[in-house]
C-alpha cells in the first residue's frame, strides 16, 4: 500500500528523517513516568513506544482500537511518504525520523540478540539502507550499546558498496589472489558523505559519486612471524576517533604545517612544471598513522614521489664525513660506557625529523648539528629508562643470533646513529638485517637509498664490508612507505628472512614506529623501543617534556 504513488526516493527520506525530532511522534519513558523514571535505572530519553504519542494526541476522540490505529499509521505514512491523499496534522520530517528509528532500532536488537547468542562481540553492517549515512548508524550503534550493555560492537565499511566489485575480481582472477597486496589510496577515495565531485563530458552537466582508489603493492605483504598475537595486533598506539583532545590537536597540527611540506615538495622539483591536482580524502579509523599515510598519498597523487630527496642527499653527505671519527671516538671506549654511548648516539641521531615541527624550524636555520642533538637529550632518568636492564642483558646474556632493526630517518641517524649501533652487533657475533621503507615518507630512509647508502659507508667502515660481502648484514624493504610501522604488512621477503635467521631482538626506532605505532605489540622476541619526543604537546602527555627519551627493553613473557 505504501509503494503505491510513493514521491520521494530513500536518500530523500533520510534527508527528511535529518530535519526531524522523533519526540514529537514518539513516546519516551519521561512522558509515561514523569520525573519517577531514574528510580527504574532508565534514561527519560529512551523510546517507550514508537509512533505512540502521535496515536495519544491524535485530535480522533474516538476509542483507539488495533484497526483505528492502522488507520493512524496509514495516515502518518502517506504523509511522509508522499501518497496522495489526507494526513493527519504532524511534521513531516518528524515522523520520517521516528521511522528511521523503529527500524534502525529492530534492526539493532535482533542483531544483537544473535550475536549474544553466538558469543560475538563485532556485528558489521552494510547496505544500502546504512551506505554513510551517520543518522542511521547512530541509531544502530545506539541500539546495539543498549541491548548489549556494552559487549557488542556495531562496525560499519566506509565502500560497502564496493565489496561486490572487489569480491567478484578476485573470484574471476586467473592468477592465485595471495600473490597481490592492496592498500587504499586516501589520495584518491572519498570518505563518508564526502563525494568527489566529477565531471562529465557535458560541461553542464556533472555528478558527484562516491570513490574508492586501491594501489597494488610489487610485493605480497604479510604479518611480522614474531608478533605473538598477530590475531589481535593492532599498530596504532590511540585512536583519534575515541580521543577527542588528541584529535583536536594532531588535526590541527597537521593543518599549521602543510604549509612548510608544500615548500619542500616544491624545492624538490623547482625545473618541474606546476601541476593541478583536486581530491578529496578518506577518513575511516583515524590515527596518527592515517594522517601520515594520507599526507604522503596526497604528496604522491600531486607527483611529489619523494619531496625531502634533497634534503637526505644533502645530510647524508654531511653525516658521512662525520662517521670515522665517530667510529674512533667509540672504539676508544670501555665496554659500559660504549654501550651508553650507542643508544645515545641513536637518540641524538633520530632527532633529525624533519616531520616533527620544532626540530624542522632547527633544521631550516642550517646551524643544528649532531653534538647539539646529543645536548639537547633529556638527563636520565630517562621519560622510560630501561638503558640499565638494557646493558645488563647485553653484558650477561649470550649474543643475539640476528637483529632487525627498522631503520628511520635519513642522515645523521643512520650513519652516525644506527650504523655504530648495528657495527657492534656484528662485532659480537650476530647477524643484522636492515629494514628500511620500501617507498619515501618524510626524509625516512628507503631500501634503494641504504642499498647505495652503505656502498659509501663500506669505504669507511672495514666491519660493515666485511658483514656485507658475507651476507651476514643483509638490507631489506618493509614493504612499507609511512613514518609509522604496520607490522601486519611487512614484505614476504623480510618475513622470510626473520624467521630463517632466527631474529631474537626486534629494534624499532623513531616516534612513528616506536611511539604511534607498535608500543602495545607484543613479540616472541626481544624488543627494543628507542625514541626521542620531539613532540611538546604528546612529551607532556607522556608526563616529560620536549626531547624526552623512550628507551623500552622488553622480553617475552614465559607461558
């Protein structure tokens, strides 16, 4: 009956059902119970019966039965819905809300009622009835915290719509599926109720649609084998989306320094012709993470592959003349306070960030060099000091079998920072794997520049040629192109070799790999965080200050 004649079409409904207040048609548990309602534990907002105070002012004086209320539902219905013919006196937009809710709300009890019934905690929703729209999902998610008391998660896929499309090239692939990785390209996807407006051949006419741009990774990406709980890995330390003062502040904060990566961008390619580029960005779970990935796909879709090119060529220059005298510094060193020297070196060395905003305005003026890095650590105690346990272990426990450092950036943190660190490895007997970016991100350090990189560092260094021609200092990609370190999606290659060479440490430096991501992981292994703040705001949430220390030493828990 109600699709007969029916005038507005569904995402015109929501529309309607947007400008609505459901109070005025629905009957809440304030109306029945007055202000008595907190003594049963119930909030006066919760619905008691839909479409019910709609049926109790009705101006109908006559005695309400089953058929007359039909006849009270019809006629709310017609109204909304567009049918011709009478309705009664309500807000249209109102009864198209109190609609929205009753099924969203069913919707969300009996999805929850099964899933208390099978022990889930997550139930995903998709759909056209859902397709981004945020009324319904509230109300889905509502329902769902309601009748779940908290245990069940409502979860809903920001391109539902294109599963189908994605499902059906993978079944008619002629080629196994494993061998190809995907990642969507932030750059290029729109984002809940955030079309991308494209044009037609007709200039008068144009259309906006929603877009999901996916990249294929020249590699299969797999989980890191030393996770130990990989099933429930997650690599971001917080989540923007439950943090509000954190999200306030990293959205901000991204948005004062755009200005400053445009400007290096733009110095990378100064011969290169300006080009136009007009997208719009996705944003599903948002992390510190997703910010950085979404500045580099932004960078990337504009043609900027690699905008702080010159300056690790500059840097890597200047460090290199630098690393003998480092190198000998070091070797005239007692075995204690050697291995101090080390992780200060790597501290002083991860400084040089040019995506931390405070350093980058140093690092501009040309005047800051390595010494006044190391001057600029925070005294220990440390903000996280586990350097004693640290040289403990390293003192009384055998040599580790083989070492996988995630190297960071460019410069004086590889050569002057890392590489003296990975040089004493070798010397004890163990073997090394680097593990740099397979794409740019920031002035990071990827596999193709270390691969040439260490070609120089040879000349200088006789340990790091003698390690490197016998295979026992291998560089690898990660597989990953973002300051951060997703270790769910590591190169097969890199995967490969961790578990033929039997890695028993885990290195991870710098605040993206360290910090934003992979603080909580658990490993097999041993682990060790180094980190220096160069944050003011995220120090002081920490409990220290700008260039605090995070120097976490971590063994795996015996079952």
């Amino acid at each position: 009956m109600l699709t007969i004649g029916m005038k507005r079409k569904f995402d015109e409904l929501l529309e309607l059902a947007e400008r609505g207040d459901h109070r005025h048609i629905d009957m809440l548990v304030r109306d029945i119970y007055g202000g008595d309602y907190h003594t049963l534990g119930l909030p006066g907002d919760l619905i008691a019966s839909s479409f019910g105070k709609a049926a109790y002012l009705s101006r109908m004086s006559q005695l309400y039965t089953f058929e007359t209320s039909c006849v009270i539902f019809v006629s709310l219905m017609s109204k909304v819905f567009g049918i011709e013919g009478k309705g009664l006196e309500y807000n249209e937009a109102d009864v198209a809300r109190s609609l929205l809710f009753t099924i969203s709300n069913d919707i969300g009890q009996i999805s929850c009622l099964y899933a208390i019934q099978h022990s889930l905690k997550d139930v995903y929703f998709g759909g056209y009835f859902l397709r981004g729209h945020p009324l319904s999902m509230h109300t889905i998610s509502y329902a769902i915290n309601y009748w779940g008391k908290g245990q069940v998660r409502a979860l809903f896929l920001r391109h539902e719509g294109y599963l189908g499309a994605i499902g059906a090239f993978l079944k008619g692939a002629h080629e196994d599926p494993e061998k190809y990785s995907w990642s969507e390209n932030y750059a290029g996807s729109s984002g809940l109720r955030s079309p991308i407006p494209m044009q037609l051949l007709n200039p008068k006419y144009s259309v906006s649609m929603d877009q999901l741009e996916m990249d294929q990774f020249h590699m299969q990406l797999s989980f890191c084998p030393l996770l130990a709980n990989p099933h429930i890995y997650k690599p971001d330390t917080v989540d923007l989306n439950q943090d509000t003062q954190a999200r306030e502040y990293w959205l901000q904060l991204f948005e004062e320094t755009v200005d400053g990566f445009i400007e290096e961008a733009v110095r990378s390619q100064a011969e290169t012709p300006d080009s136009v580029f007009l997208s719009s960005s996705a944003y599903g779970k948002l992390t510190v993470r997703s910010l950085l990935d979404m500045r580099e796909h932004m960078l990337n879709e504009s043609e900027f592959d690699d905008p702080y090119l010159l300056r690790k060529q500059e840097e890597n220059e200047a460090a290199l003349k630098s690393l003998a005298s480092r190198l000998k510094y070091l070797d005239a060193l007692g075995y204690q306070e050697r291995q101090v020297r080390l992780i200060e070196g790597i501290l002083a060395g991860n400084v040089f960030d040019w995506g931390a905003k405070e350093v980058a305005a140093c690092l501009r003026q040309g005047n800051f060099h390595f010494d006044d890095a190391h001057q600029s650590l925070q005294k220990r105690p440390w903000l996280m000091d586990d350097l004693d346990v640290w040289m403990r272990r390293r003192e009384e426990g055998p040599s580790y079998r083989c070492v996988a450092v995630f190297v960071d950036n460019s410069g004086m943190d590889i050569i002057l920072g890392v590489i003296p660190f990975v040089r004493d490895f070798l010397s004890a007997g163990s073997q090394v794997l680097l593990c740099a970016n397979s794409a740019p991100a920031l002035n990071d350090v990827t596999y193709r520049e270390l691969k040439v990189l260490m070609e120089d560092v040879a000349k200088v260094c006789p340990v790091i040629k003698d390690a490197l021609a016998q295979g026992i200092l291998s560089i690898l990609e990660s597989g990953q192109g973002s300051p951060c370190l997703d270790l769910s999606r590591l190169s097969r290659e890199l995967c490969e070799a961790m578990e033929s060479r039997g890695v028993d440490l885990v290195v991870l430096e710098g605040m993206g790999r360290a910090v934003h991501t992979n603080f909580h992981a658990e490993f097999t292994c041993d682990t060790l965080h180094l980190a220096v703040i160069k944050n003011r705001w995220l120090a002081q949430r920490l409990g220290g200050d700008m260039y605090a220390i995070i120097c976490l030493f971590r063994q795996p828990t015996l079952s």
